[in-house]
C-alpha cells in the first residue's frame, strides 16, 4: 500500500526542498505539480528532480498544468499552448519514470459557450493527450472535475465514460477525486461504475461548500469510500491533496496518520 501527497502543499517553498519534507514525513509517492516543478524560482529540472527522487527512495505521479491553460478553450492559440505544456508534463512523467500524469479535461469558458464546439474540443484534446502519452509509454489517468460548476463537463464517471467512448479509448483509466464529487453516495457509485477503471486516487475530505479538506474537518464518509475502492480491487496510490496551512510539517504527518486510520478495522 502506497501513501502519496501533493507538492502543492508545499508550493511557496522550493520543490526539492518540498520532496525532503515529504520524504520525512513518511510518504511512498510525491504528486510532482508541474507547476510547481516548472516555477522560475522554485521549480527544479527533470535531472534534479530524478536524482532527488532516487535519493529519498520516493515513487513519483505528475499532475498536469492547471494554470492559465485550457485545453477546450476556443481560443485556438490558448488551446494548441495548452496541448503543448501538456506533452511536456508527459515528457517529465516519461523521464522520471513515473506511475503516471493526472489529466484535468478542459471546461466551459462561461455557460454562454456552445456546448457541442466545447465537447467537441474535449474530445479532440484528450484523444491527442493520450495518443501521446501512449507513444511515450505514459499512463494518462483523466481526473472527474468540480461537480458543482455549471461549466464543468466532465463531472462524474458517467461524463469520462462517454468521453472516452468518444475518444475512441478501451483502456478508460482515470483518477478519482472524491471531494470533487462533494457527497459519499456518489463516490461509492463512481467506484461501482468504474470498477477496474480507477488508476489513482486523490485523498481529501469536503462538503457541499468546499473542498480539500483535511481528513475528518468534512463530511465524507471517508472510512467506507476507502473501503468500496480497496473492494474494487484498486491497487494504486492513495495520494492526499488537502492544504496545510503554513507548511507545517507536523499537521502533514498527522494527515498521513489520519489517512492510515481509515484502514483500520
């Protein structure tokens, strides 16, 4: 059993110095944000990055650039950039020989954009993105999004499932995020659904209001979610993403503990 956990949390310091952290505090897998890794003054390169890695004896995932980019945008220019931080991401994924990048699919710019050229351009996106990743011998895992933004398309399992379907994809792996789903039922369901899909896991607890919480200050049922994905068959990382204010180490080992405890009888 692998216990993962964002450098986001760690964002304002330096991403070498946020892999000793996550290190120490007793974790399996850093989630490499390529933002993070990218940042002029605190990002690091693939070969630093890979050297580290190898050192702390740390499994890595990637997380795709979220910011300011937008593979569905109808900006076209914005759109073919988007596509092409996110063949870097892949890159850095391939070169670090990690279990594999977190896709975001793209949403609406506003409610007013039409939603058959937006779809469309979700699928011509993220058919390109794992072609890509394919050739690269890159697992691509395409994340379920915020479930309560009327401009998200891609909410649920239903929503990836039709996509891939109109990508034209058998191998439907995805990332699960539950606080994105902001209810216990419909996390049970998508696990159900996606049974044998489900090729990683982000952790974090939530409420109707928000997300990313920390274990146990939401409303999940946290203890059973677990419990349907580990019935499921899942065998991949349960990687936490929730903030911890101030960088404070010994809230983050407490995270890691809490998470733990959910697989307790």
């Amino acid at each position: 059993m692998l216990f993962g956990v964002t450098t986001m949390t760690f964002f304002s310091k330096p991403i070498l110095e946020a892999l000793e952290i996550i290190a120490k505090c007793g974790f399996d897998c850093a989630e490499i944000w390529v933002d993070h890794a990218w940042d002029e003054h605190r990002g690091a390169s693939a070969k630093q990055l890979k050297q580290v890695l190898t050192r702390l004896n740390l499994q890595s995932t990637i997380h795709c650039s979220i910011m300011d980019i937008s593979i569905t945008s109808p900006n076209k220019g914005i759109r073919e950039e988007s596509l092409r931080q996110t063949y870097q991401a892949v890159d850095l994924a391939r070169d670090l020989g990690s279990r594999l990048i977190v896709i975001h699919p793209g949403s609406r710019f506003s409610i007013l954009e039409d939603p058959i050229s937006h779809w469309a351009h979700q699928v011509s996106s993220i058919g390109k993105i794992l072609d890509y990743a394919k050739q690269q011998g890159v697992i691509a895992a395409v994340e379920n999004m915020d479930s309560d933004k009327e401009i998200v398309s891609v909410k649920d399992w239903d929503d990836l499932d039709r996509l891939f379907n109109d990508v034209g994809s058998k191998e439907k792996q995805v990332t699960l995020d539950v606080t994105h789903l902001r209810d216990t039922e419909a996390a049970v369901d998508f696990i159900e659904k996606a049974r044998g899909h489900i090729a990683h896991f982000h952790l974090s607890d939530g409420t109707k209001e928000k997300m990313h919480l920390r274990i146990g200050a939401g409303e999940l049922d946290l203890k059973r979610i677990v419990q349907a994905l580990k019935d499921s068959g899942y065998t991949g990382v349960w990687s936490l993403e929730c903030f911890v204010a101030n960088n404070n180490e010994d809230k983050l080992r407490e995270e890691l503990q809490a998470a733990k405890a959910l697989f307790e009888d």
